[in-house]
C-alpha cells in the first residue's frame, strides 16, 4: 500500500475493530494474540519505562494531564490513546505530535502478513503500531491508555513505573460485568507485582477490591482524594476534571522515576490542550453561535455534563445529541433536561444508533426534538434556530464529537 489513507481505510476493513462494530471485535479470552504479536516484534513493550491508565471516566483526560506534564519537565512522551477523532494518528503521539503516516504505511506494509495469519484485531495491531514506534523514536517514557476493561487489555503486557485507575462506572457491561465491584476487578487487573497503584476516586463498593487486588500483588495502593489536598488548575475546562487532575498528580507524585516540579506540574496542567493537542474535552468550537462539545457519554459523564450546562448561562439550550446502540440509551435519554430543543443525528460508524430510532426514544422520555441526516446537518439546524444568549451543546457519543470536529 502506498497511501496513508489507503492503508488506514485496509485496516478497518480487514480487521475488526471496536470502533466501528462494536465491543465484539474487540474483547477476547487472553492476551495470547497480543504476546505473540510482542514476540514478532522483539518485543518493544519492555523497551520504554510506562504509566498505565484505566477507568470507566477521564482516563484519556488523565493520560493527556500526565504527558502534558511530563513533557514540561523535560521527558520525550510517547502518549498512546484511542479511540481518535479526526486522524487515526492521534492515537500515537510523541510530545504532542502525531507520528509520520509514512511509519503508519511502513510498519503495516511490513507486518500485513503477520497480522492476517495471527488474526489480529486493530486494536491489537494499533497496540504494536505504538509500542514500536515509542521504541523506535526511543521516548523517555510512554503514558498508555487502556481501550477497555484492564486484565485483558491489549495494552496489559507492560510493567509501568505506576498503574492508574481513574474511577469505575457501568459501562461496556456486555463484557466486564454487571455490577460496579465486576467491573472494578476487570479493571483491577492492570495491578502488577509491586508496582504502585493511584486508585482517582473512592467508592465504597469498589474500594476493598482494589485492596484485595494490591494486597495479592504487594502493590503500595493510594486514593487520590487522600493524598491530594491542594487546588490546581488546568486549561481543561469540564468540571469533571477536578477528579482527573488530583489523580494525574498523584500519580507523577508517587512514582519515583523521574524528576517531576511543582512548577512542572502547574504548567503542565495549564498547558494539555497546547502540549497534546487533545480536543473533544469541553471544547468551545464556536464563540457565535456559541457551541461547545464533550466526549461524556456514559451516566457518570452526562451527569458532570448536564451539571456544567446548568452553570452555563444561557437562555434557550440546543442539544445536538446522538448515541451508539450499544449503550443503555434510555437511562441517559431520562437525565437529559425536557426544557433543551434537540438535534438528534447519527455518529457516522456503523454502530451509530439511527437517528428516528433515538428520537422515538427520547420522545418516550418527553423530549422534544427530529432527526437529520449528519450530525453537521444537526448542528446547522441547531445554528439556524440559535438567538443571541443561547447556547447549542454536541455530544452524546465520541463519535458525534468526532463527525463534529471533521
């Protein structure tokens, strides 16, 4: 394959792919495939220090907070998260820049055959994409991101310097469980022998299984909210964040590899969208009209959402709203303010809910609202009803930040 976007679009349609079609594509039984993938590239997982971040909420938030301030120290940060918004090769970045798609069409060129005969799923295939380059560019340090759940993450074949877990919620129950402590133990299961673990938020239901799981493993355990106690700000503006800052601190804190300020971590907070070019997180795209979008898709992030927007003045509020169809849609669509005019519109994935679909929905749950076509179709209609003083939100999904922002 000779173009960038040739070799992305085989990706997707020779591989299964979360992203796309959903958590079947994506969850497996062990991490066989992906040791087997370590060993046909020599291994890079073991050729970079790392911090591993898990958690149902602000894991992505956490991981941009923590190379952001890393880089202002002074370290080469190899950041890899997922899932990506605009460009596949956001997902792969070293000090804030998305690496080189020739590398991208190098490295698929040069392992394609490799991938089909072991079976590989993308996001095992994305794993060993960034391990090799964070080798390869030969980083400092590389903050990793879990995908989803923990235990049997691609991403779980490292041994970091400190392991990270942002809160637990119920999502992607199909997979991790039922019930909050389930889950907690999925997601537990990026705890390794003797390596430190930042637990971000306390919760009485999960707290005695990361106990439980630290004391097997002989892992000094630490809860955030216990360890720090003094107010920081970041140019990440949700007010979710307050729980993802205390955590990232604590987590540069308590490792003891590298050489971390105050003064590092107060810029670094300060500077995460300039130093990772993250986007999506609270993100005003437009002044007037004024249009803001949020990544949060689950019941604890549209709860931090829905508070913020009350906060926000406003007079009339445009919801421009669509979901996948593999998430709980009623109870979220039963928290949404009836007072909000709605947009309802498709992600454009193919596990994107239809948008008629959502809005029968959601008129059960006394919403008012129609279906479009795009979600730019949706934010048009949005910005043709906005008078002065209102405000128009986008979110429901990643991927309607994603069609959003593209």
């Amino acid at each position: 394959m000779e173009s960038f976007r040739e070799t992305v679009e085989w990706l997707y349609t020779q591989l299964p792919v979360y992203q796309r079609t959903g958590p079947g594509a994506h969850y497996k039984i062990d991490l066989d495939k992906t040791h087997r993938l370590m060993e046909l590239l020599d291994h890079p997982e073991g050729a970079f220090p790392s911090i591993h971040v898990a958690g149902t909420n602000g894991k992505g938030s956490v991981s941009h907070m923590l190379a952001s301030i890393l880089q202002e120290a002074g370290y080469k940060v190899g950041l890899y998260t997922s899932p990506h918004l605009v460009d596949f090769r956001e997902r792969v970045k070293i000090n804030g820049e998305l690496m080189p798609e020739e590398e991208v069409i190098s490295f698929v060129n040069r392992y394609k055959t490799h991938f089909q005969s072991l079976q590989l799923s993308f996001f095992e295939m994305t794993v060993g994409l960034a391990f090799d380059t964070f080798r390869k560019h030969k980083v400092d340090v590389a903050v990793v991101e879990v995908g989803m759940g923990g235990r049997l993450d691609s991403t779980n074949v490292i041994i970091p310097e400190v392991s990270v877990i942002t809160n637990i919620g119920l999502d992607h129950t199909a997979f991790l469980g039922t019930t909050i402590p389930e889950i907690a133990a999925e997601k537990g299961g990026i705890i390794k022998p003797n390596v430190p673990v930042i637990i971000g938020q306390k919760q009485s239901s999960t707290t005695p299984v990361f106990r439980e799981i630290a004391k097997k493993n002989n892992s000094p355990i630490f809860f955030a909210e216990d360890e720090v106690f003094e107010s920081l700000e970041s140019d990440l503006k949700g007010y979710y964040q307050k729980h993802n800052i205390r955590t990232a601190v604590c987590a540069i804190r308590t490792q003891k590899k590298f050489s971390v300020t105050d003064e590092n971590i107060e810029h670094g907070l300060l500077n995460v969208v300039r130093n990772t070019r993250l986007a999506g997180r609270w993100q005003t795209l437009s002044e007037n009209p004024y249009v803001i979008c949020d990544t949060g898709h689950n019941e604890d992030g549209v709860k931090y959402i829905l508070q913020q927007l009350s906060d926000t003045p406003h007079k009339k509020l445009h919801m421009v709203w669509g979901m996948v169809n593999d998430k709980d849609i009623r109870k979220v669509l039963s928290m949404l303010p009836k007072s909000a005019q709605y947009y309802f519109a498709k992600p454009s994935i193919p596990r994107g809910l239809d948008a008629k679909e959502l809005a029968d929905a959601a008129k059960e749950a006394h919403l008012v609202g129609a279906a479009y076509p795009s979600v730019m179709d949706a934010i048009e209609a949005a910005k043709s009803n906005f008078c002065e003083g209102d405000l128009i939100f986008v979110g429901g999904s990643t991927f309607v930040v994603a069609d959003a922002l593209s």
